[in-house]
C-alpha cells in the first residue's frame, strides 16, 4: 500500500473533518437520541480507517473500510431523517450528503486498490 500513515489517506482526513462538521452542526441540538445516533456514526467512519490501516494486513484493512463505508451510509440516512423531521436544514442536508457519497465512493476505490486482483 503507498502510505505510511492512515493519517496520509484523504478518505481519513475528509471522514475526520465531516465529523467535526456534524458535531458543529448538531451541537444545539435537542434531540439528543437523533444526535447521538449521528455523531456515533460520523466519528465511526474515519475511527474504522484508522483501526484497519493498523491491523497489518489488507484482509483486515478492507473489512473495516467496508464498515467504514457502511457508516457512511448509515449518516446519509440519518441525514435525510433529520431534515424530514426538521433537526436540519435543506442546505446542511444537501452539503453533508454529498460529502459523504464523496466518502464513500472514495472508500470504494481504495478497497479496490488493495484488493488482490481487483
């Protein structure tokens, strides 16, 4: 693999900075059970990155990016339920959705290259 670091890996950086993202944009929140369920599932994409990259082994690495991404989707559907019951704005929605299919589609490339015979 070409890093020496997951924290080199832009998918890593990107999954860091939309869970700060989430974390500012929900902070006044006063669903607390929805805001939970959110900040939980953003800080656990790019903690998945980070855990897999350290496991030694790209079996193990692809697992936790598959799980990583699979976070991803679950924020985007939290996404679209948080607007619908007004928790978020249209604009925030739009934006963090978009930043997270740019995630995961990211996520999909990388186990792609690590992959054997991919």
């Amino acid at each position: 693999m070409g890093y020496r670091s997951f924290e080199e890996l832009e998918v890593w950086k990107l999954g860091c900075s939309l869970a700060v993202r989430v974390y500012e944009t929900l902070k006044d929140c006063r669903d607390y059970g929805m805001k939970d369920q959110m900040t939980r599932s953003a800080v656990s994409i790019s903690s998945n990155i980070a855990e897999g990259a350290e496991r030694d082994s790209k079996q193990e690495f692809i697992r936790f990016l598959h799980i990583a991404k699979g976070s991803s989707a679950e924020l985007r559907t939290q996404m679209y339920i948080a607007h619908q019951i007004g928790v978020i704005n249209n604009d925030v929605q739009k934006e963090l959705t978009e930043e997270l299919k740019k995630i995961s589609a990211m996520l999909h490339a990388l186990i792609k290259s690590i992959k054997p015979n991919a």
